[in-house]
C-alpha cells in the first residue's frame, strides 16, 4: 500500500477521533474509549505534539498514532522519561496491511533522533514484538506495585540503559478515562450498537495476567 504519513493537524481532530472510534469499537469493550482518550489527550500537559501523525491513503485518513510522556524510576530514586505510544488506529478495513507497523517505524525513529532512551507501552505482545518490544520483566521495570504485567512492553532505544538497576514506571494519568465522560462525549457520533466480542474476554485476561 502507498500510504503517506504527515503529522496531524487541527483539521484533522474529529476525522482522527472518528478513526479510532471505529477501529476499536466493541474491540476490548462494548463500545470504546480511545477516540475519547485521543480528545483529551490533546489538551493535556503530557501530550507530545511533535510525535502525532495520521496515514492517509489516497487522500482520506485510515490511521493516526498518539504519544504521551511517561517515566521510571530506580531505586535510588533517579527518573527516566521515557516515551508511551496509544492509541494506535487503523480503520479496520486497512487493518493487517502494514499501516500501524508504518506509523510505529516513523514515530520510533523520531524518538531515537530525540534521544529519548526507552518506548513503555501497554499492548498485546503478538502486536509489538515484532517492533522490537520485550516483556519489561527483561528490564526489571515494574509497575507502582512491583508487578510485571503481561501486556507491558518495554522498546530499548538505548543499549543497556535500564541495566543493573529495578525499576517502576509511570505512564500519565491522561488515561485515566472515566466511564461517564466517555459516554457523554460519545453523542458527538452517529449511535453504533455495543456488543460481546470474544476478544473482549481475551483482554480481560491479559490485562490481570502477569509474570
């Protein structure tokens, strides 16, 4: 696919929303809360401008991607920013073509231009191992708890920068969504019906599972 990748601009706000609505609606949950999430996070003071992109395939948008700060901190309590990424959207008609692994490149070597030492995301390991992203357990990074999730995904973008110490990570409070806020701001689109997906229960059990 001959895609084009350009960085987000306001025109685009409601079209991208739109995007991720559909691309993960009743996905992980009836209905979403990503398009809801990518509203606010551009208001928040931990959004990265400089790290949204659309995809656009003759000339209509089919994917975008999102960065937040985030951080870890060892036990001596020095800090590390670090880089988190989602959502990640692509309609789902032009899903498993190669468009989100696309914006995933260009964004990667962004960060690594910008000398930001690691990528900590959430995210299914059959998704993003494939870029290069290892359990955190391999970094000893944690979460607030000392849990290692399943679903916790650390890229090195620096060789051995987490090496010889434990880590906790913290990823910004901008996802944090409640339920109600979702709700109300999700009149804004036509109604879509919210219904059981097995990979709802899939999620579920990734997200309580750790290593």
């Amino acid at each position: 696919m001959d895609i084009l990748i350009r960085p987000e601009t306001e025109n685009d706000y409601f079209e991208n929303e739109t995007v991720t609505r559909e691309a993960f609606w009743n996905l992980y949950v009836p209905g979403c809360n990503e398009h809801y999430l990518v509203y606010v996070l551009r208001k928040h003071a931990d959004y990265l401008t400089e790290f949204s992109f659309v995809a656009e395939y003759q000339n209509k948008i089919i994917g975008n991607i999102f960065y937040a700060r985030s951080h870890v901190i060892n036990e001596h309590n020095q800090r590390k920013d670090t880089l988190t990424f989602g959502p990640v959207s692509v309609l789902p008609e032009f899903q498993r073509k190669g468009v989100g692994s696309a914006m995933i490149g260009h964004t990667v070597e962004i960060a690594k231009q910008k000398n930001y030492p690691a990528i900590i995301i959430y995210g299914s390991p059959s998704n993003y191992c494939k870029h290069g992203f290892k359990s955190c357990k391999d970094y000893q990074i944690s979460t607030k708890d000392g849990r290692y999730p399943y679903s916790m995904l650390v890229l090195e973008l620096q060789k051995d920068v987490f090496q010889n110490h434990s880590w906790k990570y913290y990823d910004s409070p901008v996802y944090d969504i409640q339920d109600a806020e979702v709700e109300e701001y999700d009149k804004r689109f036509p109604p879509k019906a919210k219904e059981y997906r097995y990979t709802q229960e899939e999620f579920a059990i990734a997200i309580r599972a750790s290593l």
